[in-house]
C-alpha cells in the first residue's frame, strides 16, 4: 500500500465519509452530530492517495471522557495496521484534555458484511473490555497517568 497518509479529520471530509460507510451499514450513516462535534472532538481520516479510505472520529460522553463514535476502514485496505494507527492518533488527540475514552460494538447492528469482535484492535490500542451483554461489547481505556485520579 502506498501513499498512505493519516490527517485530522475537516468539515470537507464529512460527505465522503458518509459516501464510504453508506457500502457498510446503509441504515446507520446519521452524521449531523459529526457536523455538530467534528470541530470540538478529535477525528482522523487515512486517505489512500486523493481517497478517502478509513476514518475514527469521537463525541463528547462526559467532560472528561470521549467516546469513540466510528472507526471504520475499506475493506480493500483492512487488516494493514490502519484502524490501529487510527486508535491511536485519537488516543493522541484527546489525552491533552480527556482522562478516558470508551467504545461500543454490537453485533446486532445491521451491516452490508458479517459483523467481527474488534477485540484485538482494542486490546493492542490498550482498551479493556469494561461490559459485556449477548450482543455488544464495551471498550474503554484510561488516558490518565498511571496513580492520577483526575481531580
Ligand atoms: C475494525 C476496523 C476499523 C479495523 O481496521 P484495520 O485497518 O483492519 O485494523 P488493523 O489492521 O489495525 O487491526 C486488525 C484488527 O482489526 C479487527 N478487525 C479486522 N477486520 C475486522 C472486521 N471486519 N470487523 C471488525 N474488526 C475487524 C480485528 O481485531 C483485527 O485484529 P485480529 O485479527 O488480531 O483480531 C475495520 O476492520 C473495519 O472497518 N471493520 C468494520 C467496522 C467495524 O467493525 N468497526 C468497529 C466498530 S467498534
């Protein structure tokens, strides 16, 4: 793979984000709060060339907690180490100013491809599985320095 880039995520990227997820969970693509939160909360976009190819964006959960609203990466362009790096620029965006980050996954929600546990996304991204119900996982990982209880 080449001319792999990681950026921030932009307003501009909002309609080919939408365009991108639409092939994956037509339903599910509901982004007026992205519009609303993308300027405030930290979002990434890999981009393959001029294309965007993946993307991880957060909402805001609690003053100091963000939760990790997408993460989602082309299946042409998967299991490459990208969702990875995406985990962790957010992580570098939202340390600064956030003691946590959580993350859901169901595998009840519909999509156009069988569901897969992201566990080892997760778990090599350094989250814990913090809930556990008969369809749907939650992730969380604490950005605060180890023996910091946040004030
Ligand atoms: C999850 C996802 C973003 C990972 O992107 P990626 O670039 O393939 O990730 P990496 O190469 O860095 O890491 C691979 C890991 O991703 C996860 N993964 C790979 N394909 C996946 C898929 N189709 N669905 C869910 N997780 C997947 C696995 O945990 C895998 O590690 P493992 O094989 O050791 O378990 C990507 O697979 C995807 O977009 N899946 C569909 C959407 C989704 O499930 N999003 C997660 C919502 S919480």
């Amino acid at each position: 793979m080449s001319d792999i880039r990681f950026r921030d995520l932009t307003a501009d990227d909002i309609d080919p984000i939408r365009a991108l997820y639409t092939t994956y969970r037509p339903a599910g693509v509901k982004l007026d709060r992205l519009r609303a939160e993308h300027a405030t909360c930290p979002g990434v976009v890999v981009m393959a060339g001029e294309r965007l190819v993946g993307f991880a964006y957060c909402y805001s959960f609690a003053p100091d907690i963000y939760e990790l609203a997408n993460i989602f990466v082309h299946r042409d362009f998967r299991d490459a180490g990208l969702g990875r790096t995406l985990l962790e620029r957010i992580c570098e965006r939202a340390a600064p100013t956030h003691n946590a980050i959580v993350a859901v996954n169901s595998l009840k929600a519909e999509t156009t491809e069988p569901k897969r546990r992201p566990d080892g996304l997760y778990a090599r991204g350094g989250f814990d599985v913090v809930l556990q119900t008969p369809h749907s996982t939650v992730y969380a990982k604490s950005l605060s320095p180890a023996g910091s209880d946040g004030g």
